[in-house]
C-alpha cells in the first residue's frame, strides 16, 4: 500500500493517502490517531502509522469502544476500536 510514498510522509502527503483536507488532517494528528513527530514545525510520519491507521479503522466493524488501562490510576486509555458503547478493561 502507498508503494510510491516515501518512509516518513508530510501533512500533504497524508491528506492525499486518505483523500482528506489539511483540517482532518491536523485533528487525526493532535488527537493522536496516527503515530507523528516533528522536525522544526514540520509534522512528520511513518508510512506505516498511516497504513496502521487505515488497518484498524477499515477492520472495526463492533459497536462498542475498548479502553485498555495498564492500571486503576491511568488516566489515558488506549482506545482500540468502536463507535457507541463503551467497555473498560484494567490489567493489573
């Protein structure tokens, strides 16, 4: 998939792999739905956090929302799949 990107793609690059705009774009990457850094102000990626993105958002058919939380006193979750209900899992 996306053979002739480059390893590390730019904002502009991300915004045609999806087919989205520069606002979409910016709003997957401030709420942290893909993998980035940068260099400067520049937003950089991974190819391959862009193919992850696309992977688990075409295979989440359910309908509800997993949270996995290495403890009770973790406050941000990571969010696996869903849309409407949600399930929470500790691990202790």
């Amino acid at each position: 998939m996306f053979e002739s990107y480059d390893d590390l793609v730019t904002i502009e690059d991300l915004c045609e792999m999806l087919g989205i705009g520069k606002n979409a774009a910016y709003e997957l990457l401030r709420g942290k739905k893909i993998k980035t850094f940068h260099i400067g102000r520049a937003w950089k990626m991974p190819k391959k956090a862009v193919e992850e993105y696309i992977m688990i958002n075409v295979n989440c058919q359910s309908s509800f929302t997993i949270y996995i939380f290495k403890t009770s006193q973790e406050k941000t979750p990571a969010k696996i799949c869903g849309r409407t209900s949600v399930l929470f899992l500790f691990f202790l």
